[in-house]
C-alpha cells in the first residue's frame, strides 16, 4: 500500500506550469494547415464511422474520441503530456493550488508500521484528536497491510475510523473529512534569527504567500534563512520567478529553449537583494519548478544547498484550454540552470550531501548560525529547540542500551557518515579526518527498518560532546551536543 504525503504533489504529474492558452497560440497557423486539418479531421471521422457502423461489439462515441485524444497525445512518448477532461481539469486545479480532501496528515512508513509524522493545524484528524505519533493499525475496519489504496481520501463530509495506538493504548477516532487550502508556504523563526521557510508547492499565489510570510521573519529579526523545498514538485513557473526575484536583484534565473532549440535567458532585472545567508533543503521529490528556484540562487551564489540530489525535472508544460471545457497539458520548453546546467532526468546535486530528514535540518540549523542544537523525540517524531520537523531521532532500546539514529548523532558533531559494509560498521568521520567505527558485531549498532542505529554510551565514549537523556516513562530521547 501507498500513501501519498498530504504536503506533496506526485512527482511528475502536473509540474512546472505555465499556463497558455490555445486560441491565440493556434490562430496565427491556422490559414497554413486548413486543408491538412480538414484531410486529417476527415480520416478520423471516417475511420469512426465505420466503426460505430460495423464493429461487431458496439461503439460508443465519446469512448472513441477520448481513445484518439489520448492516442495522439501517448504517442509524443512525453510523460508530462496529458489530456485533462473537464472533470480531470478540476481536479488538476485543486492539485496546483494545494487544495484537497481528506483529513489533514502526513504519514511515514517505518519497517512494517505506519505512523502519522505531522498532523495539519486545524484539519479534522487535529479536531478529533489525531496527534503527530500515533501509529495507524486499521482505516475503517481494515488492517493497514490489507489496505489496496489510499482510502483517508473521499468525499467532504463523509467520515472515516481510524484504529491508532498511542504509547500502550488502542482506541478507535471517527474524522470527517473536509476540504483542506494546505499553505502554500509557512515560516517561523527558529531562534538565534534562523527564519524557517517551507515552500510547498509553487500555487499561482505562492509568490504573495511567500512575500508575505518573509514581511513576517523580517519584522521577526530575520539573520539568516533555511528554505525548504523539500517535497515540493513544483507549480507554475512565474510563481517560482517572482520568488526567485526576492533574492536576486540582477541577473539570469535560468536558460530555456522551445522547439527551435535557441537558448533565452529568463533576467530578473528589477529584484531585490535577501542579504542573509541562505540554507536550501532538497530532497529526491524536489522537483520542476523547486529545481528552477534552487539551481537559480545556487548558480547566482546566494544559497547553499544541502540534502539528496534532485528529482530531475527541467521540462516546461504548458496548458491549452479545449473548446470541450478540458485541457491540455504539452511540454513546450526545456530549461538550464544559469551555469546552462541541463539536469533532466539527471537532478542537481546538492553542495552537502545529507542523508535523513532530521539529519538535514540539524545540518541547515547550523550552516545557518544555530549555536546549539537539541534534538528529541522518539522513533515517530523530531523537535529541533522545542519546533516540530519531519523526521525522529531513530530511537530504539533493548535491554539496557538506548540506541540512536546515526545520521543524527553524526550531525549533531558535525561528523560525516558512511557504512563499511566489509566489516559491517557505521564510519562517523570528523571535520580534522579522524575515523571511529561502530560495528554490528560489537552491539555498538544496529540495522534496522534500513536505519543505522548507533549506542548512545558506544558514541559518548568517542564523541564526549554528545549529551543525553532518556525519559523512559515518555520514552522520549534529547539529544545535544556542549
């Protein structure tokens, strides 16, 4: 089974936006192809009418022009390029404005269990008392691991049961689902100035939104800036250029190039300066337009970019409006970074390669000037200085060892991570090359749920940095480092 995050947009489907419409961009051709039209038009017409005249089994019409539609449009070999019909349009529109139905979570799959990382301030799964860590065990009856297909979704006003287990405790909790406007963007400050900006989804206001968030980090005492773009599959482009023109007063956004193939610059002439260092999150579904954003301020040296490389997206699609209310989404342009990157299908690699949620952000925090860090949570959740994150700090216990992600202990000391998959043993190498192993055979670490997990006191002993608390009644683990 699937679930698609709440916060995401499938990758692929609907990214990189730039809305044309199909009246003025088909007129000026139109005196040219009026006789090749009319012969094509005239095949097509033939060939149904035969069919609905003669095949043995019946035909309907509208079956028939829906299958050629989809036909000519499967036959450019593009995965980006689509027919929408005017119900599907509908649905598309609510999808570029992040507007959806269900009851407002996020859920992370951790070894065979899934939980609810993140739950939407006010959504109904809030308002029925659904909170961030709870493992779901059954929708409606059914055993998460029979489930078919994502079934929190459905119509506004029609509930759902979910079966959850909170700490040693199994209850039953009726949600009704609602329409959910998910922001576009968010922000908070985090402390010591770091002002953090989620970029969801590139909307046709996500460039307002943005704005109007930074207005508040500003007025906040704003020094340096974490933007994430982390799980954003992109939007429409002219959203992602005017944000683009809040860090870059002069210069190229990106390269792109049509059919002819003649590369254009994209110039901001008339931006503006952000004068504060900036930290990009990235991960593998940052995509399209969110890759435009970041190779944009990565190229023009105003953003270190920190996380997994890219998903690979540097196509542009445009919308036609169809006289039948539907539309049609073709890919009309390829775009460049400004270094005239082209990074399709390839994705662009980050400056700091880091692995994890929980370990990015710490990573970001402290590239962006944090001078402390404390980590908590357990297996399900993270709170970075008392703020909630995706991710958790990997805690596992057994017997008397209390055990750790790596990836976050790592960050937390500034230490790289690699896995000696000979010796079977977890690498943490600090910044001046010293080397400390911790093995599986030793008990120092675990693997498990593809997590590599590492003994607090095994790590305190070579990191005397490391500060720890375990709380067994809230089974809640602290981490900081002195």
């Amino acid at each position: 089974m699937t679930f698609k995050k709440f916060t995401a947009a499938a990758a692929g489907s609907f990214l990189a936006l730039s809305l044309v419409f199909s009246p003025a961009a088909l007129a000026a051709d139109s005196t040219q192809t009026t006789a090749q039209s009319a012969s094509s038009t005239d095949l097509i017409n033939e060939v149904m009418q035969y069919v609905e005249s003669y095949n043995l089994t019946g035909a309907d019409k509208d079956a028939l022009i829906r299958a050629a539609v989809d036909g000519m449009v499967e036959s450019l070999n593009d995965p980006y390029s689509e027919y929408f019909s005017t119900e599907e349009a509908k649905e598309l529109q609510s999808e570029l404005a992040l507007d959806y139905v269900g009851i407002g979570v996020q859920l992370v799959y951790s070894g065979s269990e899934l939980y609810i990382e993140s739950v939407m301030a006010g959504s109904p799964a809030e308002k029925a008392g659904v909170k961030r860590g709870d493992t779901l065990l059954k929708i409606d009856g059914v055993k998460i691991e029979d489930l078919q297909s994502d079934t929190l979704s459905g119509k506004a006003g029609t509930n759902v049961t979910l079966t959850i287990k909170r700490g040693s405790t199994v209850k039953n909790v009726v949600v009704t689902r609602s329409e959910l406007d998910y922001p576009s963007v968010t922000g908070q400050i985090l402390g010591s100035g770091i002002a953090y900006i989620s970029l969801n989804g590139f909307t046709e206001d996500a460039d307002e939104e943005f704005t109007s968030v930074l207005s508040k980090m500003r007025a906040g005492g704003m020094k340096s800036m974490i933007l994430d773009l982390r799980n954003n599959g992109g939007g429409y482009m002219d959203s992602a250029y005017n944000i683009a023109s809040q860090f870059i007063d002069k210069g190229i956004m990106m390269y792109t190039a049509d059919n002819t193939g003649t590369l254009t610059p994209v110039t901001i002439t008339n931006g503006t300066k952000m004068n504060v260092p900036v930290v990009i999150l990235t991960n593998e579904y940052t995509a399209s337009a969110s890759e435009a954003l970041t190779g944009a301020l990565h190229d023009n040296h105003l953003a270190t970019v920190v996380g997994v490389k890219t998903y690979g997206k540097a196509r542009i699609q445009s919308l036609f409006n169809l006289s039948d209310g539907g539309l049609l989404k073709l890919t009309t342009e390829r775009y460049l970074t400004p270094d005239k990157v082209d990074f399709n299908h390839i994705g662009l690699t980050p400056d700091i390669e880091v692995k994890g949620d929980a370990a990015q952000i710490i990573t970001a925090m402290q590239l962006a000037g944090s001078k402390s860090i404390e980590a908590a949570g357990d297996n399900h959740i993270l709170d970075v200085n008392g703020k909630a994150f995706s991710g958790n700090v990997g805690l596992v216990k057994q017997g008397n060892t209390v055990y750790a992600s790596a990836r976050v202990l790592a960050a937390l000391v500034e230490a790289d991570l690699t896995w000696d998959s000979k010796n079977k043993k977890a690498v943490v190498t600090t910044g001046a090359g010293k080397a400390y192993g911790f093995s599986i055979a030793s008990k120092e670490a675990l693997y498990q749920n593809d997590e590599t997990l590492i003994s607090l006191d095994a790590f305190k002993k070579k990191f005397p940095a490391l500060v720890y608390k375990y709380d067994t009644a809230q089974n809640r683990l602290t981490l900081s480092v002195k």
